[in-house]
C-alpha cells in the first residue's frame, strides 16, 4: 500500500537491524507497551519470526518505509484481552514532527475499515505521549477511559488513555 510519501508492506527479516536501531532508544520504546529496553538485535529477529503474511486483519501489521530512506516505523494491530482489535504505532526518533505517522496511521485504518466489517479500532497512549494523542485526536479518535498498564520499556504500570475510533467516524472524515 502507498501513500504520498510512504510503503506500508509486511515487515520482512532484513528490517531488524534497523528495527533494533530505532526501538533501542528509550524515547521510542519508552511509549510502547510491548517492548522491552533496552532492544537488542534478537529481540528484533524474534518478533519478525512472528509475522506470516496470512494473519487475519485484526493481528497484522505494516513496515513504514519512507522513499530514500527505507524502513522507519510500524503501524498494526492486534486483539486485547477482550477480542478487540487495537491498532498500535512508533516512529524512529529521526522521523517525527513531519506528519508521516498520521500519513501512515491513516492509510492503515483506510486499510482496515476495507477488508472488515469491524465497527471500531480500539487504541491509546500513555498520558505523557501528547504527540501519539494528538495523532489520534486529528484522526477522529475520542477517549473512552484511563486505566494503567504495563510499559515493558519502562518496567512498571503507567496511567494509560483508552481512546476508539467508530466506522461511522471514520467515513465521515473521509467523505468531507
């Protein structure tokens, strides 16, 4: 998949290098959930072996390559503890404050709302993440809840902000 500036494709096992480079940053991985700090080359390779280009909808995921430049990021979901489909992101540090994770996220769920019948993505940022929030904000997501949760980076419960975003929603936004 394309946008103006971007490849959204499976991740594939030439992207750990640069996947351990960027997620071994505390300022990145520091805002996910699911990742370990420091983030080594295995940790990486391990997570790529996870990937299978037949996953369903609800717990694939795209590699975010910028033309010039190659791999960048990650935008993908995966099913919560109750069934729900959770879109999740980052962005190497490098890359931010350029709009490409709105251009990427917006790709994805134009991507997602496409192949299902979901009638919601569920997502969230941990309440320091302004940047992540305001993605989500200018996206039409609205917060439905706070609780903690698990920062693996960060090895404690940290105040997280639920956030979602209905169908409904979205093909307003994109018929305006």
């Amino acid at each position: 998949m394309t946008t103006r500036r971007l490849t959204l494709r499976q991740p594939v096992m030439d992207d750990a290098e640069r996947i351990a480079l960027y997620l071994n940053n505390f300022a990145v991985a520091g805002n996910l959930a699911r990742v370990p700090y420091p983030y080594h080359l295995a940790d990486a390779r391990a997570w790529l072996r996870t990937w299978r280009p037949d996953k369903p909808a609800g717990e694939t995921g795209f590699a975010i390559d910028l033309g010039g430049e190659g791999f960048i990021g990650q935008v993908g979901y995966h099913l919560d503890a109750r069934g729900e489909t959770v879109i999740g992101y980052w962005l190497a540090q490098p890359f931010w404050n350029r709009g490409i994770m709105s251009e990427a996220v917006a790709a994805a769920i134009n991507w997602y709302f496409r192949v299902t019948a979901a009638p919601k993505i569920r997502s969230g940022v941990f309440h320091f993440n302004k940047a992540s929030l305001a993605i989500q904000n200018k996206l039409g997501f609205i917060e439905t809840g706070a609780g903690n949760l698990l920062c693996l980076a960060r090895g404690e419960q940290v105040r997280h902000i639920d956030t979602e975003l209905e169908r409904s929603v979205w093909a307003e936004r994109q018929d305006a």
